[in-house]
C-alpha cells in the first residue's frame, strides 16, 4: 500500500476547564491518500474543527493533544516544536477556516494577505510573490485581480472572500488542505463553485480534508466519508458504500435528514435528542440516548470501532452481531 | 477614492472650525454673565461711576453682546485677543510663551502616558495571568485612581526634595519636566495600558489570527503584523481624548511644580477676573483640543480602511 499524505491514529485531544476535561476528540483515526478528497460529517460540537486543529498544531489553550499520532508522509507532527510547525504550517498543511467574513485581517489588502504566505515560506523577490498570488486569485476565479489585491476584505462578498481564504491555503502547493465548512455561508451558486474548485485542487495531486455537517457536500466532493458523534468516529466507509449501506443508526438518521431535505417534505427529519455533554459522557455508546435500536449492552459498554468490509468500519453493537451471524 | 478622502477632510475642517465658534461664544457669553462689573473690580472700590463708565466704553464694553463678539472674533483672526486687564500687556504676548511651555509639558506627558501605557498593557496581554500583568495593572489602577495633585507633592518629596536627583519645581532645564511629566501622564498611562490590555487580548482571540498563524507565523510575528494595528484602534482614539485631559490636568501641575504655563495663567487671570485673558487661554485650549481631535481622526482613518469610504 502506497504511504498516506496525513495518517491520524488514536488521537485524543481534550480541553482542561474548570468544570473538568471536555473530550473533544476521542480515538479518532483517519487516512487521507494523495490527491483523495476525505470528508468528515457530524452534528455541530462534534469535533470536527478540533480534528483539524490538532493536525494543524493550533488547539487553543486550555485544549491540548492528550495522545496519539498524526503523520504528514510519514514525519510526525505531534511532537515538532512550534517553530517546527510554523514552518509546516501554510506550506504543507494549509486551513480554510469556518467563517469566512471573519477569517480575514480586516485592515490589511488582500492581496497582502495571501502574498504574505509566499513571502513567509519562501525567499522570493517582492515582485515575484506578488505574481505568484495574482496568478493564484485568477485560479481561484476572482475577477480583476489587479483590483482586488488593492482591496480590503470588506469590500468583497462572501464568496470571494472564502474564495480569497482558499487561493491563501493553495498558493504554496500544500500537500494537505483541511477546509472546515467552506461554503456554509455561502449561497448555493458558489457553493457548487468553491465545490468544483477544491475537486480540481485534489485532481492536482492535493489531499483534501472537507469538513462539513452537510452530508451533500460532503457526497459531491469525497471519496471517503468519516462519521463523527460526540468526539468519536463511529462510521467510515467509501461515499458510495455509506449512502448504499449504512450501519450506524446515527448515520442512517443523517441520512434520513438529507432526503427529507430533498423531498422537500413538510416536516425536516432530525434525530431526536441533543449531543451529551462531552465533559460527562454517557458510559456505554454516546449515542445510546438518541438511538431507537438501543439495547442494554449499550448502556454499559462502549462499542469498538469494527472492520465490516473494505473500509467500512462502524462503531456499534448491533453492528457487532450483525457481523457475526 | 482621492476625491472623498479630500472632501472627508474638508468637512471636518469645517466641524472643528464650526466648534471653535461655538465654544469661543460660550466662553464670551458665560463670561459676561459673570455677577459685577470687572471693570470696576480693575479700578477697585473708590472708583467714581462715570470712570467706570468711561473706561468700560474705551474697552468697548458699552456695546451689544454681539457686536462686542464679533469685534473679538476679528481681532482674534489678526492674533489680537485684546489687552490684559491685570497685567497690562496684550494677550497674545502673554498666552504665547506659556502655551509654548505647557505643550512642552503636555508633549513630556503624552510620551511618558503613550510610551509607558502600550508597553505596560501589551507585556501585560501577553503574559496575561502571572504576576507580570498584575503587576502592572496594579500601577495602573494606581494611577486612574490618585489625584494628580497628590501623585505630583508625592513625587516632588520623593524624588526632589528626600534623594535630591530633580530639581523641586520651576524649568530651568529639561530635567525640569520629568516629575511634571509622570505626574501629569501617570493617569493616562494607566488607562492606556488597561485600553491597550484588554484590546490585544480580545483581538488574539479573533479568527484572522487563526488564519495568520495558519499560515506559518510566529507568534511574535502574528502579534505585530496582524494584532496590534487592529489592537491600536480603540487606544488612539482614547489617546486623543486624553490629550485634551492632559491640557486640563496641567493646570494643576503647572501650580504645583511652578511652571509658568496656559494653566497656571488661566488660575491667575480667574483670580483677577482678567476676561480677556482667560478668553485667550479658552479659546487656545479649545483649538488644541479641537484639533487633537480632528488629528486623532485622520489618524483613525488612515489606520482602519473600513471607515475610510464612508467618512
Ligand atoms: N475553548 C474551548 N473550551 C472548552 N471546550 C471547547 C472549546 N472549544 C471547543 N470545545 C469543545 O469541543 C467540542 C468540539 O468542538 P468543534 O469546534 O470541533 O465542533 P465542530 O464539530 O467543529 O462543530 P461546528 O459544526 O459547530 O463547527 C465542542 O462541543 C466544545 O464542547
Ligand atoms: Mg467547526
């Protein structure tokens, strides 16, 4: 097998508040090849910014790692120092953070900002990094480059400022670029956009780590779909075998939402219940609440993540036994 | 772009100009509708009726209130603020030397406030919870909350008359503007570190220096390039309006440490009921603060783009 662009195994990250340790992440494992698009869906809190986080070495205090790995082709980042990690940072691992009106420096050009990347990463001539990122604006689709470098964010739409975030986190080549809910604020058009702009960045030879809460998203751009709940992967399949074959109740509850979505029916398909409280979990399976197939072992234990195909896993106990018969 | 950039400035030209007016007739009105008639006061108590009749109409003062205004405002364009009454020498000879002496102390404070207060608030921010920060916003508490009069005998013991390393009060040179200047700045600089502290944490905590940081920054490098312009705006603002503070707190510290300043001119020209002097000296501190005002405004507009269209 060829050697993965990031590999995460067992990853706990945590934060450390008053009111105890919030596990925000929680055994998560994922592999992301080159140039595959990898998506990662889940209710809001479930951590999925976190995940991106801990691989971008940019966890807030009080959070931190707790333990496992995260290997960029095969280099550990989880013990680099943070000098090492700034100079990984933007050059091979970039983010495209979740909101895109804030994201950007308010009294500083555009232009200035993306062009910064360059100059930080590379020893190149003034003139030449800002070349470098008029080409990379045009790529992204911003109309009349030369004018907008010139611009400050808030003259730009929202679909050109994330579109700016974008031609930021592409313009060293990364070799890995985790974009946290790209195009939730954005309207449908440039949504489908920003889509066909991030599947020909993959196309181009990058890894990309989608996150979203919107499984059609997710559909249209991912070859592998991570599941998350509360802090846990707890299913992970290929996009065609998760719509085709879903296991996890939860996963087949977010499914139902997004049908109900497309059939525009009346009555919008949730799944009844809240996300518990990641600072005092429930013992057994953290979906127990919510799930309509619960059975007592549920309650008690905690299910393992378990292998039901190729690369199908899931995370439950009536998985389990289905498996077994 | 050029062309309402210009006219944003010609507008609050216009402002200020228009508030120069303003305060100037305020003064003018309030002035005269002090009880007793100043020229009699000048004359003292045996002065006969028609003297004072006749000096009050060789001042003019026998004219209507606005007619005696507009005769001021014309004079005061020419430099001519009238003649002081108590000291028998045109105004504008007077205000000029100590205007020139309280800018100088109000400039020695501005430096020491500013200087001291991002310092203290920025080491403060970043080392937000050790003994650092609270150390220095204990000095600053401090210094919001003393008097300025009590912090300027405090410092005049200490440091003039116990160690001797200063002189005690009077100008004779520079060093004479040091304990002047931390008294009158003191106070400024503790409301610009507190300013300056709770800005730069607040803007750390934005998502543009998440993204800045994700881009391969050094912290330091995120702190100076992306927070602290950002982090900046509020405080000059602040800054500007202090300086107007300044003006005001240096009448007291001119009286203490003897500085022959605008401040302790207009002290003696309200003892004296010296109209036209204290006019001069209103009118002049008007201007600076009126245009403290309008310079911390360009200054606001060149720094955040946001305002910059719409001003
Ligand atoms: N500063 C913090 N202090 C304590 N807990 C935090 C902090 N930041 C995040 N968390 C916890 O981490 C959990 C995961 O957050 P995360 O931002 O990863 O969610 P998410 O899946 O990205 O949600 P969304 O879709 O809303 O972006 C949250 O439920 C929250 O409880
Ligand atoms: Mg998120």
């Amino acid at each position: 097998m060829t050697q993965s662009t990031l590999e995460v195994s067992h990853l706990y990250t945590s934060f450390f508040s008053e009111r105890g340790e919030i596990k925000a992440v929680q055994d998560v494992s994922m592999r992301i090849g080159k140039g595959q698009v990898v998506g990662v869906v889940g209710e809001s809190g479930c951590g999925k910014s976190m995940v991106a986080r801990s691989i971008m070495g940019l966890i807030k205090k009080p959070g931190k790692i707790v333990s496992g790995s995260i290997l960029l082709d095969g280099q550990e980042l989880t013990s680099l120092g943070e000098n090492e990690l700034c100079k990984i940072r933007g050059k091979d691992v970039s983010m495209v953070f979740q909101e895109p009106m804030t994201s950007l420096n308010p009294t500083m050009r555009v232009g200035l900002q993306v062009q910064e990347v360059v100059s930080i990463h590379e020893n190149v001539s003034k003139e030449e990094a800002r070349q470098r990122t008029l080409a990379i604006l045009s790529a992204v689709g911003i109309p009349e480059v030369k004018e907008r470098y010139n611009a400050y964010p808030h003259e730009l739409s929202g679909g050109l400022r994330q579109r700016v975030m974008i031609a930021m986190a592409m313009v060293m080549r990364p070799r890995l670029l985790i974009a946290d809910e790209p195009t939730t604020a954005l309207d449908a058009t440039v949504e489908a956009q920003i889509i066909a702009l991030l599947r020909q960045l993959a196309d181009n030879g990058t890894s990309v780590l989608i996150i979203s809460h919107n499984l059609g998203v997710i559909a249209q751009l991912a070859d592998h779909v991570y599941v998350m709940y509360a802090g846990h992967v707890v299913e992970s399949a290929s996009v065609f075998e998760l719509f085709d074959n879903p296991l996890h109740p939860y996963t087949l509850g977010l499914l139902r939402a997004v049908s109900s979505l497309r059939s525009q029916s009346k009555v919008l398909q949730t799944i009844p219940g809240i996300v518990p409280n990641l600072a005092h979990l429930p013992v057994g399976c953290s979906f127990a609440p919510r799930c309509d197939k619960c059975m007592a072992r549920c309650t008690s234990t905690q299910p393992e993540l378990v292998a039901v195909g190729s690369g199908h896993e899931v995370r439950c106990h009536l998985t389990k036994r289905v498996d077994a018969q | 772009m050029r062309g309402s950039v210009a006219q944003g400035v010609l507008r609050r030209l216009l402002y200020a100009l228009i508030a120069i007016v303003g305060v100037a007739a305020l003064v003018f009105v309030l002035l005269r509708m002090v009880p007793g008639n100043p020229v009699a006061t000048l004359l003292g108590e045996h002065a006969d009726n028609e003297t004072v009749e006749r000096i009050s109409s060789s001042l003019g003062l026998d004219q209507p209130l606005p007619v005696q205004f507009a005769n001021y405002l014309l004079g005061a364009l020419r430099g001519d603020f009238g003649e002081s009454y108590t000291l028998g020498k045109p105004v504008s000879e007077l205000i000029g030397p100590a205007f020139v002496n309280t800018l100088w102390l109000a400039l020695a404070a501005a430096l020491v406030a500013w200087v001291v207060g991002i310092a203290c608030g920025l080491f403060a921010a970043i080392r937000k919870g050790t003994i650092v920060d609270r150390l220095f916003m204990g000095f600053s508490l401090l210094g919001v909350s003393l008097p300025v009069f009590m912090v300027s005998m405090l410092l005049q013991y200490v440091f003039a008359r116990y160690l001797h390393w200063l002189p005690v009060a009077g100008i004779s040179d520079w060093t004479g503007y040091i304990l002047p200047a931390i008294a009158l700045g003191w106070g400024s600089a503790g409301s610009i570190a507190r300013l300056v502290r709770s800005s730069i944490i607040e803007v750390l905590q934005q998502d543009y220096i998440d993204t800045a940081r994700a881009k391969g920054r050094t912290n330091s490098q995120v702190l100076v390039l992306h927070a602290l312009r950002n982090a900046m705006l509020p405080v000059i603002t602040l800054m500007a309006m202090q300086f107007s503070g300044l003006l005001s707190g240096a009448v007291i510290t001119e009286t203490v440490f003897s500085i022959n300043g605008i401040g302790r001119l207009s002290v003696q020209a309200i003892a004296g009921r010296d109209i036209p002097l204290l006019q001069g000296t209103t009118l002049l501190c008007t201007f600076v603060i009126v245009m403290g005002n309008l310079a911390a405004d360009l200054l606001y507009n060149v720094c955040d783009p946001r305002v910059r269209k719409g001003a």
